[in-house]
C-alpha cells in the first residue's frame, strides 16, 4: 500500500510544470485535513469537558444523561445546532452578517499552520512564526466588531465596542509578552523556541521541566496567560458577551451553525493560546524528565502526547478559572491590561535584555 | 508561473478591493475592503519574500489601526449626502494629488522596467532570516535615524493625547489599592443589641 501510494506521488511529481504543483497542492490539503479534524473533534470534547470541570468544581455532576459518563453529549449538541434554523434580521446587513461568523473561524484555524507537534512535524515550519501568530490573533477581532456592526442591534453593537477596546489593548501585552520569548530563544521560528528551552543547566542534568522558559519569565508567562484570557473574551474578562448586562454580546441575534461557528472559535481559540503558552514556556513537544521511559516507551516517546497532556492542563486552566472568578468589571480590565501589564512586560524586556549581556545569562 | 499565477491573482484582489474602498456607498464597507486591500498587499510583499514587512503590515495597520478606524466609522452617524456634496469643489485638488502619484509611481516602474533581471531578488541562503537582517540594518547601520524617528513618533503621541485629553469633574474614579486595603473593621460595625420581647 504504501508503495503504491509512493510510486503514485513520484509519477505525478514528474508530470510536467502542473505536476509538482497538483502534488504540493494535495500534500498540503492533507496536512490540513489532518490537523484541523481532530482539531474539531478537541473542541467538541472541551466543550464536553468544560461543563464536567466545573460542574465537578461546584459540586455538580455535569451532563450524564447522553451515552455513558455523557460522552456523547457533544454529538447530540451538534446534532442541535445543525437542525436549528439561522435567522437573518430583517435590517441586519445581511452579507456580513453571515460573512462575521467565518471571519472569526478563519485565523483560529489558520494559526495552526505553524504550530510545531513533534520534531519536524509542523505543517509550515517557516522562519516568521511567532510573527505569523500574532498577525492572525490580531485578526479575530473583526469577527465580533463585524457581527456586532451586522446585526443592527443594541446589545451586539455594545459587545462590539467593548471587544475592540478590549481585545487591541491585551494584543499589545501579548506582542510584548512573546517579545521577551524571542529574545531569550533567539529565534522567530516556533521549533527553534522549542528547541532552545531544551538546553541549560538543569536540562544536562535530566531535569528538562526546570529549564524551560517558564521558570526563568515566570512573570512574563502570567502576563501571557492572563492576557491570553482576555484575548480569547473567557471568564473573568468576558464582559464582550456579558450575559448578565449584554445577554451575549455580538453574538445575541446568531442561532444554529452561525452561533456554533463563533462558539468553535473560542473554543479553538481557547486550544491554540493553550498550545501557544506550551510552546513558548512549557517546552512544546519535550518531556518534563530524561528518562528511559520517556524517551522509548509509547506512548511517552512520542512528542505529540507530550503536547497534548500538556496543553489538556492549561485548557483546563481556562475552565477553572471560569469556575473560580467573577466578571471583572470593564473599567478594571482596561487599568490591568494598560497600567499594569504592559509596564511589566517593558520593565522585563529591559531586564532580561540586561540580564542576556551579563556573564549569569542562561541563554547562551 | 505559479508565482505569477498567484501574484496576478492577489494583484486583481488588490485593485478591486482597493477601487470598492472609494466607491462603497456605506462607508463601513468602504473600511472593510481597505483591510482587504492591506492583506492583499501583504500577500503580495510575502511573493516578494519580504516576510517581517508583509507581517508587520498584518499586525499594525489591519490589527490595530484599522480596527480603530472601523470602530470610529461604526460610530459616527456619516450623511452620505453631505460628504457627496464636496465632490466637485474638491476634485480639481484631488486631480492634481492624484496626477502627482501617477508621475511618481510612473518613474519608478519605468526606472526599473531597464534592468528588470536585477528586480528579481536573489535567492537567500539557507537559513537566512529577513527579520535578522532587517533588524541588524536598524540597529546598527541606522541607528540614530530610528531612534530620531521613535522620538518624533513618541512627542507626536503626548501630542495627540495631550491635545485630547478631557478631564471630567463629574467622572467617578476608584482606587484600586485602596479598595484592595479596605478592611471589615473599616466597613463593618457590630452592634450588640438586646433581643425584642413580645410586648
């Protein structure tokens, strides 16, 4: 079989000018397919997992009713929203109206491009990663300023409003936060930052977890993380949907697939920050330990479990602390996100660039 | 050929997006299609392999200017018919502005139409990184002249904000170290009181 598949690949690699283009065309169609589709099967199963946590967090038992354990509780959902009918307000702009829905959907899916999940296994390794990153975060935006302009109401106009604010201001501590990344990992490439928290003095010594870049930027990674949640419009920061004041923001005229399509998006927004943060101070696909076990055993060898455990406890970082906090108030997150973490992250790019040029610099 | 392919295909994007900027009648569509346009054209530097600059466009202009843009057109209730009325008035000026671009744009081409083989970029060596060599340039070679213009952009935006900024008196404004500070004891008075008996 898998000659066959080889032998076909050469062939069409020889036809002509169209023939290498068709083979890239497709190989890169089939990276996508196969990072996207269990990437849509995560989000059906944190939405899943988001409920049980915290309804286990709050003494609940969360949905039991659909399968066992409520396992297919995510199926039936979408079963739901598929039925739905989409209503389209009558003085609602109606092209962007449909249009705000795939803009958002868009750059959560499209950042995965670059994400690296084992060694080598990244669908574009290219050399402005973390650029490409943060070009795409800043897109999601328009999504919620789009729809809430498009429904030509007052609650999604509000939610709109407050999202722009919001979400432009938590990019820049974000930018600055990945600035600090980048310098210590000398790289804008996302397997190179990998690369470079593998090295250092603990990691000689077996103990990989302690050389990563979280230990050294603790700072830097709180401000990332809770900028991350700002970013992502998750509890507390979620005042753009609101539902006490604004009853869900932008998305309060959207049913069916229109809702579910901003509803993945978070979801897959929530997964790539996660992903992110693993990649940039958890060591991405590394594992915590030098050991026998970690390095021949499946499934431990390989780095893509790695990059799921990993990434499975800071997602359900998100969800506790959607169980723990109230809402911050709206005047409270622009004061955090202005005065407060964007003067860190300068203070801490001045202090690891001083502290790179001095003989105890870990990054050498 | 298949760059070609694409860069025809963006270019066409580019051109119309850019011409349905000026010709939208609802002006949100109009800033709409200026983003579209901005992306194109970083799609098009990206053919050009000047990755950090097609990015840089990415995140500063359609990330954050334009979503400001966007916000403040959203906001502000525009009466096409008034804007409509300055067109004629106005057109001679912007015939000139736009003869003047035209002349410009034409002696660039034309410039590089006689040696177009040396338009071509060369191809980098493995490993090569435009944001490195970008950086390296700026603080280096022409250091004092990007920080003179970081200054300039740095008086521009006290400036700006200095010229901006109103100070309401009826503003309600907290402390949030003092909320922080606050104690029961400060809020909370116990008060010992006998119980009520039936009368």
């Amino acid at each position: 079989m898998r000659e066959w598949w080889i032998d076909k690949a050469d062939w069409l690699q020889g036809q002509g000018t169209w023939g290498p283009m068709v083979y890239a065309t497709a190989m890169a169609l089939a990276g996508i397919i196969a990072i996207v589709a269990p990437l849509f099967a995560c989000v059906a199963y944190l939405t899943l997992w988001e409920r049980k946590l915290i309804g286990w967090i709050q003494i609940r038992i969360g949905p039991n009713r659909v399968g066992p354990l409520g396992l297919l509780q995510p199926v039936a959902d979408g079963v739901k929203l598929l039925m739905k009918e989409i209503i389209v307000p009558s003085s609602a702009n109606k092209g962007l109206y449909i249009l705000a829905p795939i803009v958002m959907l868009m750059p959560a899916l499209a950042a995965w491009a670059v994400i690296p999940f084992a060694p080598e296994v990244v669908l574009a390794d290219i050399n402005a990663g973390l650029l490409y990153i943060m070009a795409l975060s800043s897109l999601g935006v328009y999504g919620v300023i789009v729809a809430g302009w498009a429904s030509n109401s007052k609650y999604a106009f509000l939610g709109a409003m407050r999202s722009a604010a919001q979400m432009v201001s938590y990019e820049l501590a974000m930018g600055f936060a990945l600035v600090v990344v980048l310098m210590v990992s000398g790289s804008l490439k996302l397997s190179d930052i990998v690369v470079s928290q593998g090295r250092g003095l603990f990691a000689s010594m077996g103990l990989n977890f302690l050389s990563w870049n979280w230990l050294p930027l603790l700072p830097i990674l709180v401000v990332y993380f809770v900028s991350g949640v700002a970013e992502t419009n998750r509890a507390p920061f979620d005042v753009v949907e609101g539902e006490s004041e604004i009853v869900a923001g932008h998305m309060i005229e959207y049913s069916g697939m229109a809702f579910a399509l901003f509803f993945l998006a978070e979801y897959m927004n929530m997964i790539l920050i996660s992903t992110l943060t693993v990649v940039m101070f958890f060591g991405g696909w590394q594992p915590p330990i030098d050991t026998y076990l970690f390095a021949e055993v499946p499934p431990f060898k390989f780095g893509l479990f790695w990059l799921f455990v990993k990434t499975f406890v800071v997602v359900s970082m998100f969800l506790w602390l959607r169980a723990t906090f109230p809402r911050y108030r709206y005047d409270q997150i622009m004061r955090l996100g202005w005065k407060i973490f964007i003067p860190i992250t300068i203070v801490w790019i001045v202090v690891v660039g001083i502290w790179m040029q001095t003989p105890w610099s870990l990054w050498r | 050929m298949y760059e070609a392919a694409v860069f025809y295909a963006f270019g066409a994007v580019l051109l119309v997006s850019a011409l349905a900027v000026i010709t939208a009648r609802n002006p949100v569509h109009g800033v709409l299609f200026l983003v579209l346009a901005f992306f194109t054209a970083s799609a098009i530097w990206l053919l050009l392999r000047a990755e950090f600059l097609a990015i840089a466009l990415v995140v500063v202009y359609v990330g954050a200017v334009m979503v400001l843009f966007l916000f403040v057109v959203m906001m502000l209730d525009i009466n096409l018919e008034r804007v409509r009325e300055g067109f004629w008035r106005n057109l001679p000026l912007a015939l000139v502005v736009g003869g003047v671009m035209v002349v410009e744009m034409v002696l660039v081409l034309a410039g590089k139409y006689f040696d177009i083989v040396a338009t071509r970029p060369a191809p980098f060596p493995p490993g090569y990184s435009n944001t490195r060599a970008l950086g390296r340039l700026l603080y280096t070679d022409y250091c004092y002249a990007f920080e003179i213009a970081a200054v300039v952009l740095l008086v521009a935006i006290i400036a700006a904000i200095s010229l901006t900024l109103r100070r309401r008196k009826d503003s309600r404004y907290q402390d949030p170290a003092e909320q922080v500070r606050a104690r029961r004891e400060e809020r909370v008075r116990l008060v010992s009181m006998p119980a009520e008996r039936d009368a």
